[in-house]
C-alpha cells in the first residue's frame, strides 16, 4: 500500500493541476494578507473560500484521478497485491498531496507576514486541520461514489451532486427544519445536524475559535455552549475522524466485492 501511495502522491504531484492548486493558495494569501493588515481578518475570509472550495477540489480530484487510472488499477489488480491496498494507496496518494498544497499554498505567505509571532496562529492552524479533514473526507466519498458506478459521466455527476447537496442544499434544509420546528426545543437537533454535516461541523468550529459565534445567528448560543467546551472541540475532531474513517471503510468493503 506503501509504494501505490508514493505513486499517486508523485504522480499527482508531477500533474499540472497539483501546480495549480498550490499557486491558487499561494496567490490567495498573499493578496488577502496585501488587502488586510489583520491576520483575523485574511483569516475569516479564508475560511469562506476553504469550507466550499476544499470539499469541491476534493471531490474532482478523486472522481478524476479514479477514472484516469483506471487502466493502471487493472493492471495492479492483476498483480499478486490486495486490493484494499491498491484503493486506499491510490486514495491516501490523492487526498495527501492535495492537503500538501493546502497547506504549503496557504503557509508560505503567513509564515512570511509573521503568523508565528501573531495571536492568529491557533486560528490558522484549526483552519489548515479542518481544510485537511475536508479534503480527506471528500476524497473518500469521491472515491466512493466513482468505485460504485461504472459510468463515468455518472459518477461525475453523483460526486458534484453530492458536494452542492452538503455545500448548499443541505443548509437550506436545516435552516427551514429549524424556522418550522421553531416553538420545539431544538438543542440536541441543531447539534446532531451540524455534525451530520462535516461542512457545517467545520465553520462552526472555526466561527467559534475566531470568536464571532453571532453570525451563526438563532442556534449561536447553543453551538457557543457545547462546542465552545473542550469536550464539544473533542466530540467535533471525533466526529470528522468518523466521517474519514467510514467512507475508508466502505472503499474497502466495496473494493473487495467488485468485480473488475
């Protein structure tokens, strides 16, 4: 599994695309950190391009890479090696080197501009971890959805439809669940719906981490209450391992019991 997973990683590293990416967040920060003399500031409106973006690169990335080296995996799958290995080499290959550029993108400006030296650090650094569980997470579900079609234009489309339902359909439904149920006590379902969602579960945290837990506007004080605690900070980092884990779980499972 090992040596797929360098594979992937240089090969996706070679790609032009890596390139891209990487030069998107590097120029990214350098104007955000140009435009605002606060490093809060660059840093709250990273987090609105990050919580949408992340998951969206993610989700391509992994459908693409699936598809396009599809004639390679079968010729892995040929060999004498597991396939549980060749998937989640192949996925761990993808989802690490697109957290490498996240990181290094978004890094070199900050550490130049003196993030290490500025109160903004631990907000940096909890939107660079949540940017990573982000992409981990729709790596996986990328590489999910694409091991259960064989169509490709299919498994395009199920990815992207499920990036817009998470990124955008989904609020939407929360929020009307919320002003409809509004005379019920709505604690515990405003908390198990936001970390239903790891979109949401990520802005939340970093919303309350950067200390403006007003703009989350009539649930505020509820999130305020639980995931301001250091268990509801352990409770949300668990709850992100979970939605890493059970879609790794599933590529293996759906791995083992295809037949290629």
């Amino acid at each position: 599994m090992i040596k797929i997973l360098k594979y992937s990683f240089y090969d996706l590293m070679r790609s032009r695309w890596s390139y891209v990416y990487f030069a998107f967040y590097l120029l990214l920060g350098v104007v955000l950190l140009f435009l605002n003399n606060d490093l809060s500031k660059a840093v709250i409106t990273l987090m609105n391009v990050i919580i949408v973006l992340v998951p969206l690169i993610g989700t391509i990335f992994g459908v693409m890479y699936y598809y396009n080296s599809k004639e390679f995996t079968e010729l892995l799958l040929a060999q004498p090696v597991k396939r549980t290995s060749i998937f989640l080499g192949q996925y761990l290959g993808v989802a690490l080197s697109l957290s490498m550029s996240l990181i290094i993108g978004l890094g070199v400006p900050f550490i130049f501009y003196g993030i290490f030296k500025s109160s903004a650090i631990w907000d940096f650094s909890l939107l660079l971890i949540t940017g990573t569980f982000l992409t981990l997470i729709f790596t996986a579900l990328a590489f999910m959805i694409a091991l259960s079609n064989e169509n490709k234009i299919k498994g395009f489309g199920y990815a992207i439809l499920l990036w817009l339902f998470m990124a955008v359909i989904y609020d939407g439904i929360f929020l009307m669940s919320l002003i409809a149920f509004e005379e019920y006590p709505l604690d515990s379902f405003s908390l198990i719906g936001t970390m239903a969602n790891p979109i949401d579960l990520s802005r939340v945290l970093i919303l309350l981490k950067l200390d403006i837990s007003a703009l989350l506007g009539y649930t505020g004080a509820v999130f305020q209450k639980f995931f301001g605690t250091s268990f509801g900070v352990i409770v949300s980092i668990a709850m992100l391992l979970l939605w890493v884990v059970i879609p790794t779980w599933i590529i293996q499972r759906k791995a083992k019991r295809k037949d290629f």
